[in-house]
C-alpha cells in the first residue's frame, strides 16, 4: 500500500470540502494565511513512531514545511518534544489530527511491542505479529512492530501458507493435508500435533491456545523436527515461561489490534508571521 495514498485519504476524510473552522478563524485575523511554529509534544511514556508519516501529513498540505523531529524507536517521557514544525498556518491547524492520530497509534504498537520484547530477553525466541490489523493500515502497523522490536509474520494471504482450524474443518481433518510446497499449520490438541509432524513439507506448527503443559510437551515430541510457534492468549505475564519451553516463535495479536495509544498534542508557540 502506497503510503502517500493512506495520508491524502486521511485528510480528504478529516477536511472533506474545506476545513471550514481554519477558514473562519483566519478572516478574523483579515489574512488567507500566516508562518506559525508549532510543537508536538508527548503526554505519557512510550516508544515513538510514524514521524514520517507525520511529516508527510503537513507536506501534503504544505510543501515547504519545516519539519524537525526525533526518530522512530527513541524512547520518550512526558513533556518530551517530540518535532517542532514551522509553516502554514493552515497546513498544521488541518493537519494536526491526522498527524497525531497516526503517530499516537504507530507508537502504541511499537510501544507495546517492546514490552513484549522485552519480557522474552535472552531465551533466543521471536516476537511476531498477525495479520489482525487495522484494513489499509497493515503495512505501517506492521512497521511499528519491527519499530518495537517485534518481527513480521505473513503479511496477507499470498506470502506464506497458513493453514488455521477453519481449513480444517473443509478439508475434513488435519490428516488430509498434501501440500507440495513448505507450509504452517495450526493445531489446537496433542494428537493434531502429532499428526501434523509427520505431514510432508510441513515447515512450522502453531500451537493454538495450548496451555503450557500441553506447549512443554509439544516441544519434547516434535521440537527437532519442525519449528515451533505459540499463539492464541498470549499475555505479558505468561510470555517469558511460553518462550522458555523451547518454542521458537510466539506470535501476539493484541500487539496490533489492542494497543493502547501514546497519547500526544500538537502547540502552537511564539508570534505568527505573514506569509
């Protein structure tokens, strides 16, 4: 996906036919517009991302802004200045959603990924992510999990062969699987498992919402022959002991679709300037 065309969207949905406030808002002032400096501050602690997908926000808008900021993955504290923008008026006051939506969203991903990453330190397993992200938005939240820490499972349906319980059920059992080219499957019990290591050309195994017993034992039956991830309830606090059981791979949903943002504001500072 094109990411120019994910920001002009966004803004034709945020200002539609005009952004009618900013328009009356400068016939007070008699001017069609004016040279303003504005900062984008963080409110909370977190990772950052999306800041050229802010940039390109006002660029969008204006091409001639002034765009001076911190980089992806620079960890940030309250109150931190996160870019100070200097350009047209017009082009931060209809920008400033947009931007801060994407960026308070990208770095809630990456921040979240890191905290993840972090819990699994040392054991030599990755973090991954899934295909549950926002529609369009794919490509930039699966950044903001490399940007976390996190690596790339699949990025669609036509990169990589996974085959979940639903195909399953249409094939008529996990036993019916011949795929001629190297493939993942996912199995929710013990005896799927068992099946599923002896299937040709089967490259990987999910272990789906297995508790850590049933994981532990995967592991001892099958862990030489084919690689091995985790997913389905995945959570902060049951992470570390799921990488310690020799899997090589846990793979973690809410890290894109339930991250919570890094909350951020946009300020206008010192004297406007006629343009």
């Amino acid at each position: 996906m094109d990411i120019e065309f994910i920001v002009k969207k966004a803004l034709e949905e945020d200002i539609g036919t005009g952004d009618i406030t900013t328009d009356a808002a400068m016939e007070c002032i008699g001017k069609d517009d004016t040279t303003i400096v504005a900062l984008i501050m963080a409110k909370a602690k977190g990772i950052l991302c999306g800041i050229e997908v802010a940039k390109l926000v006002f660029r969008t808008l204006d091409p001639n802004t002034e765009f001076d900021a911190c980089e992806d993955g620079e960890e940030l504290i309250p109150d931190q200045r996160v870019a100070k923008i200097r350009g047209s008026a017009r082009a931060v006051l209809s920008g400033e959603r947009v931007a801060l939506n994407f960026l308070s969203h990208l770095s809630g991903i990456a921040t979240l990924t890191r905290g993840f990453v972090k819990e699994i330190e040392g054991t030599g397993v990755k973090l991954l992510d899934t295909r549950k992200t926002t529609p369009l938005l794919r490509e930039l939240e699966k950044y903001a999990v490399t940007v976390g820490g996190g690596k790339n499972h699949r990025f669609g349906l036509y990169d990589a062969i996974l085959v979940k319980d639903n195909h399953l059920k249409v094939l008529g059992g996990i036993e019916n699987l011949n795929i001629e080219r190297p493939f993942e499957v996912e199995v929710k019990t013990l005896e799927e498992f068992v099946t599923a290591i002896n299937l040709p050309n089967v490259k990987r195994i999910m272990l789906d919402n297995m508790d850590i017993d049933k994981i532990r034992k995967c592991v001892k039956l099958g862990g030489e022959k084919v690689e091995i991830e985790v997913s389905g309830g995945v959570a902060l606090k049951s992470i570390r002991d799921i990488a310690r059981a020799g899997v090589q791979y846990i793979s973690v949903g809410a890290i894109t679709h339930s991250a919570p943002v890094v909350d951020m504001s946009l300020e206008i500072v010192g004297k406007r300037k006629e343009r």
